[in-house]
C-alpha cells in the first residue's frame, strides 16, 4: 500500500515548498502527493509556485501528484472573465502579491501598495495572467480520495454530524467551507483539509507553537500559514507523520 503525502495552502510561498519537498522521503512510484489547492497569493512567487507543482505533475517525481482547487485559484477563474474587485483589492487576500510576480515586478514588501498605474493594469487581469494558466486552474479537481483518506480544499456540505461525500457535496462548501459544526462533528471516513489555517481552528495550539491540527480519526488540518507569516505542512499517511518548511 502506497504512502499519500498531503500538502497543504502553499500560497506563493516557492522557497518553503522547495524546502518541504527536500525533506520528504525518497517518493516511489507507489507513492501519491496531494496538493489541496490554494497556490498563489499573499507569498511573493506565486509565479514560482504553479511552475514546480505543474513540473511535479508533468513527470519530475516517481510519485502520482494530484493538484486540487482551492478557493483562490476559483476567484482567479472568474477574474480573468470578470474581475472581482472586492476579492482583488481586499489586502488579505494578498492578490497583488500575484499580479506582482506574474508581471515581472520586485516582490510587494508588507506594508507596500500597488502604484494607481499598476492597478490599472491590475484590474485587467487577462493583460497579465496567462491563459494557459486559467486553462489549468479549470482542470483542475475538487477532491479526491484514497484508501488513506478523503482530501478538499476546505470541507463539505453538512451539519452537525451529517456530511456529504464530496461526490454529493457543493463545490462551493469544497472551496469555502468554515463551519464550525464541521470541526467538531464530522465523523466519517479520515477527511484532510486546508483553507483554515489551524490557529482557528478549535483547541488549536498559539500561533508560535502553529502546528498541524488532528481530531483523530476524522479530521487533519494542514494549513499552518504559509505566505501568511507561517510555514507549509504535510502529513504523511497512513503513518501520520508531519513535516514542514521551518
């Protein structure tokens, strides 16, 4: 039986990937990495992000990589049609971070703004996000499910104890999903999840002691922060071994 290594929101964060990717074991072919989704945004590569996990997946590991949706990559979609501004301008998003690297500008600095030139600019999303890129992000799934686990971006339909398999769940509650009824009442097949970071998620540890979140054996959550003054986790199963990119 192969290992599955989860992955969690890498959110432009490339320096971090490369540093969890060397300290995972040797990957075989019966090995599967799972990507949950959320690869651009707040991180200042997200250029270099989406360029290593499409190279992983095009052939550069002996392991099966499977790269979900998450929530950003859907607003990128809808963006290149019809711009959201709420999404593209709300500083937590961290949308300009993006446009930045896609555009071949310095890498936006904390407390830095886009110039009313470059949101003008911005705003047009298809003069500067490649085509084969939002191509990409469409094809991109939104779930998927081993004899390990049940891995979405973010949850499932549902309340309190009664959850939908992904197959009959909302994409939208896949991508969005913050339910707290779904942190402490899901109790169905071991389900591995992102999009939360796990500071908020219930009985998680302080902020300095951020790390993956388990409600054993239903629930894992991996989105410790990265590009978001955290770090990228992954969780090995079924060993449930944790790595990360500090």
């Amino acid at each position: 039986m192969g290992r599955t290594f989860a992955i969690g929101d890498v959110h432009g964060d490339s320096a971090g990937l490369d540093r969890l990717l060397a300290r995972l074991p040797a990957l075989t072919p019966d090995d599967t990495l799972v990507f949950l989704g959320d690869y651009v945004d707040r991180g200042p590569d997200g250029l270099g992000v989406v360029a290593r996990v499409r190279a992983l997946a095009a052939g550069g590991t002996p392991a099966r990589v499977v790269t979900l949706r998450g929530n950003h990559e859907d607003k990128w979609i809808e963006c290149w049609s019809e711009p959201d501004a709420v999404f593209l301008l709300s500083l937590q998003n961290g949308c300009a971070a993006t446009f930045r690297s896609f555009s071949g500008g310095a890498a936006l600095q904390p407390e830095e703004r886009l110039s009313r030139e470059e949101i003008a600019r911005y705003v047009e999303v298809p003069s500067w996000f490649p085509r084969d890129l939002r191509t990409w992000m469409e094809t991109l799934p939104f779930w998927h499910e081993d004899e390990h686990a049940i891995y979405v971006h973010a949850g499932l339909e549902g309340e309190g104890t009664v959850w939908k398999h992904p197959r009959e769940s909302s994409t939208r509650a896949m991508l969005w999903m913050r339910e707290p009824d779904f942190y402490s009442g899901y109790q169905d097949k071991r389900l591995v999840f992102g999009h939360t970071i796990v500071d908020e998620l219930p009985g998680a540890p302080p902020p300095e002691r951020r790390a993956i979140w388990r409600r054993d054996p239903h629930l894992i959550g991996i989105d410790t922060g990265a590009g978001k003054d955290g770090w990228l986790s992954a969780i090995e199963l079924p060993a449930l071994r944790a790595y990360d990119s500090r």
